[in-house]
C-alpha cells in the first residue's frame, strides 16, 4: 500500500513540474507543432517553352532468314517528340544491315522514306510512305518487310496499328491487284509464314470474280470531326461484299458513317452514302493509279453542314480513308452534277482551301486535316470530366497546345451533356509565360493575369481550375507532377484554398470517365 502511495505522489509531482516549466497548464499551450523547412527550390519557372529530349532504348524487327519469324535488335534514339521518335526509328531500320540471322529490309534494293511527310501519326495510327524499290519485292516477301515495319513501329509508346503506303498507295497482295493488306499491327513471336498464309487465302481463286469473293479486314476509317474540325481516326474490322475498288469504297464509306456515329455520339450525322447519287465508280489514271468517283446529291453540303461538318472535312476523310486502304488508289473525284468540285473550303476557316486540279483530291492536299487528339478536363456536377479535343497531330506532344485545347472549352455536344469549362474564359494562350518539362516534373510559368482570374473566380472553383490543368498535363504526357509559377514566382495561397507553391499529382479521384 505504501509503495502504491510513493508511486502516484512521483506521478503527480512529475506532472506538476512539467506544466510549471512554462508558466500554464497544457490545455493552454497554442504552440504551433513544428513543421520542416520548406524544400529546396530545385527549379526555375520556365522562360518561353522548353522542349526535353529523351534517350530510349528500342527494338528493330527484321525478316528473319528462315522466313518464319522476326529477328530483333536494338538501337538508342534520342528524340524530342512521339514523331521524331518513329522517324528517326524507320530510319534506322531501312539501314540496318542483314546478318546470318536477318536480312535487310527491302532485300537488295535500298529502301528510303517518301514524299514530304513520310510519316503521319494519329490518334495511335502511323501511316509510313515508302519509295517505289518495295515493289521489286514478291508479294510474301514484301507482306514479311511491312509485318517487320508494324511491329517496330509498335513498340514506340503512342503507337498501336501501322498502314503502309509505296509511292503514296496501297499495294495489291495479288495478281489481279485488288487484295489490300489493311492496317496492320504489331507481331513479336509469332510465325510470320502462318500469318502470309492467311492472308493467301484471302486471294480471289483463279477464273473467279473478286466481286463474288467478300473480304473482311482490318481498316484505318478517317471521319470528319465536329465543326469542321478536321479529321480525326479509329481502327475497325470492315466486312465487304467483295473485293472490287467499288466495293471497298462503299464498305468504307459505310463504315465511316457508323464510326462517326459511335466516336462522336450524334445519330443526326448522315448516312454518308445516302449522299451519293449512285455507286462508287473506279478508273485508271494515266500514270496507272486508281481514281475513285463520287457523284454527290446537290443538297449533300447541306445535310452534312446540319450533321455539323462540311464538305471539305467529308472529302479529307474519304480521301484519306479510300487512298490508304483500295490498292493503287492515288485519289478520290466529288462531283456535283456533270461537274468535278475543284474547291474545298472549310466553313470556319480552320484550313486553307483546298484546289483540287482536275477534280482529283489526293491525300497531299487534305493533309492538313488530319489531326490527333489531346485529353482534357472539364468539370460536371462539380468533380472533373474527361474529353477529347483534337489538335494538330505535329502539335500532339507539345504542353503549350495541351493547355490551348483545355482553354477551347467543351464543344456544344459537351455542353448539352452538362459539362462545362473549368478555366476561366478570359485566359488566353498568352498568359502562358513559359511550360517546359523537366524530369518528372512539368513546370507551369502563368501570368499575374491568370492568377487574378483564378482568385475572381473564388474558392469554390480553385481546386477544379487547378486540376483540370494538372490531370490534362499528366495524362497526356505520362509525367508524375505539376509545379505553377506566376510571373516567374512561386505563390502560396490565390484563392485561399490550395497550397500553390507545392507540386501537384494526378488526381484520378476528383475525375469522372467523361465523353473521350
């Protein structure tokens, strides 16, 4: 008992002493918990926009000796952008040389890349423009190079399906030059020869119409995007009647419409046929291509216009879509009665027009339509939505143009589902000062400008604004974090609810699957 007693009155001493050491009781202590010293500034807020190159290891896939299999090999690229990266990796594999393991791609000719835009890459799809020396290949052996081109193709981030083109067209897998190769996509391990003998039988037999023979496919659909947009694409399996130019024109032309529909969401669109006065007509050019005819309804430009796009947006997708998969069609005519439309004009202004000479609308000329896209994030019943805006396919990486697109604000559709901008309206790409990246880190320099209008908006739309930009850089770019300046500086606190001179992750929990 005694020693019970000695023990609590040592307690109670030692409490007594320790709330006396400062004059007050403890539950009058408002110390503030010691924090740590804030973290070393390890970076400078960017001065216009910087442009990171990254150095990667990739592999080469080349025809293997045996004819059974794809030999790889390796390369370091060092490259600023996903372009870059695939040019620069068909590059090194046209000059890569055979072994006792592999042979050269292209066999004994050399191979080079083709025309001004040897490479075009959208939303996944990298159509590669090859020089004439691949048609010296046999069939198989060509259909062996472009299955050693896919797959390494693929192995780039970005990168999922390949189309091949010789001279600006696709190449006939048969005698009669009818059956197309399609898209193609990546092909590691597998027995290349089982792959050509499917594709063998895919062939029209001998004394047999290929109008009799149907044909399903992989195929890369190009589409006109909402409000003269451009044109965006998608891969899909076509199913055609046959294996005629005419009908794999009309089975693209009806598989465009049905993508429209399902990409976009808009059942107004119109049934792309329905505007054709009768069926696809195919002709041979002098120089022994292919032109496809088009005889369009006169009131065509105004059901596309009220399925929200025109006609020089119709004619970049078709052309795009007919010249990459019909082998050896090298253009596409519209006409309008007895005369060829020789003049697309978008009706925003988006693109320059388009002349076509002759009537003939080649893929050379639309190219300025085809665009990739970036993904954004709006805000819906107060939590961020995620959506797709097209951009410049040159411009798909940059972080300028990623911040651009998130400041368009949702499209009408958008807007009807209830979705609407985060960023302020009256921000505009010049209060971006400067965005770079650098190692994991984006780094975001935004004018005074721009910090006034998030602290206008108030504390109830800080966290989206900040968010939305971001989920937007993360995502596109792959990076871990975010890190804002403003005029060059770090700054606490704008509207009074975020920290903003920490950096700043992806945050999937403040985001909902939007329309993208």
């Amino acid at each position: 008992m005694m020693k019970k007693t000695v023990c609590l009155t040592l307690a109670l001493f030692c409490l007594l002493f320790l709330t006396g050491c400062t004059g007050r009781g403890i539950e009058e202590d408002k110390t503030p918990v010691p924090t740590l010293p804030p973290a070393e500034a390890r970076y400078t807020a960017p001065d216009g926009d910087g442009i990171a190159t990254d150095e990667r290891e990739y592999r080469m896939y080349l025809p293997g000796r045996d004819g059974l299999h794809l030999v790889s090999r390796s390369v370091r690229l060092q490259a600023a952008n996903l372009n870059d990266t695939a040019e620069l990796l068909v590059r090194s594999l046209l000059r890569a040389e055979g072994d006792g393991e592999a042979r050269k791609l292209g066999g004994t000719k050399t191979t080079r890349l083709y025309g001004a835009h040897p490479l075009e890459i959208s939303d996944g799809v990298c159509t590669v423009n090859l020089t004439s020396s691949m048609l010296q290949l046999s069939s198989s052996e060509y259909y062996k190079n472009c299955l050693a081109l896919s797959t390494t193709l693929c192995e780039i981030d970005g990168i999922n399906s390949v189309n091949v083109l010789v001279a600006d067209q696709s190449v006939a897998l048969d005698i009669s030059g009818n059956l197309p190769m399609g898209t193609l996509i990546a092909h590691q391990g597998e027995n290349i020869a089982v792959l050509w003998e499917q594709m063998e039988a895919k062939r029209t037999p001998l004394g047999e119409k290929s109008s009799n023979n149907p044909l399903n496919a992989r195929a890369t659909l190009y589409y006109p995007l909402p409000d003269s947009r451009g044109v965006g694409c998608t891969i899909r399996m076509v199913n055609f009647s046959g294996q005629t130019p005419e009908q794999m024109a009309s089975g693209l032309i009806d598989a465009m419409s049905d993508v429209r529909r399902s990409m976009i969401g808009e059942q107004d669109f119109p049934e792309l046929r329905k505007l054709l006065t009768h069926d696809p007509v195919a002709s041979d050019l002098e120089d022994g291509t292919r032109l496809i005819t088009l005889s369009l309804r006169e009131d065509a430009e105004s059901l596309l216009e009220e399925g929200r796009t025109d006609l020089a947006c119709f004619a970049a997708a078709v052309t795009y879509t007919l010249t990459t998969f019909i082998p050896g069609v090298t253009a596409v005519c519209f006409r309008k009665g007895d005369k060829p439309v020789t003049e697309l004009k978008t009706k925003t202004g988006r693109f320059d027009t388009v002349t076509a000479l002759g009537g003939l609308v080649t893929r050379a000329a639309v190219e300025p339509f085809l665009m990739s896209s970036v993904t954004v994030y709006f805000a819906r019943n107060g939590i961020l939505c995620e959506c797709e805006r097209p951009v410049s396919r040159r411009s798909v990486d940059s972080l300028r143009a990623q911040m651009c697109a998130l400041m368009e604000g949702p499209d009408v559709t958008e807007q009807e589902e209830g979705i609407i901008a985060t960023l302020p309206d009256t921000v505009r790409e010049d209060d971006i000062l400067g965005i770079a990246a650098e190692g994991d880190t984006v780094l975001v320099n935004l004018s005074e400008s721009f910090r006034a209008e998030i602290q206008e908006q108030g504390k109830d739309a800080e966290t989206l604004i900040c968010y939305s930009m971001v989920n937007t850089l993360c995502k596109n770019t792959g990076l871990k974090r975010v890190r804002f300046f403003f005029e060059g500086e770090q700054v606490e606190t704008v509207a009074g609810t975020i920290y903003w001179a920490g950096e700043f992750m992806y945050n999937i929990g403040l985001a909902e699957k939007g329309l993208g």
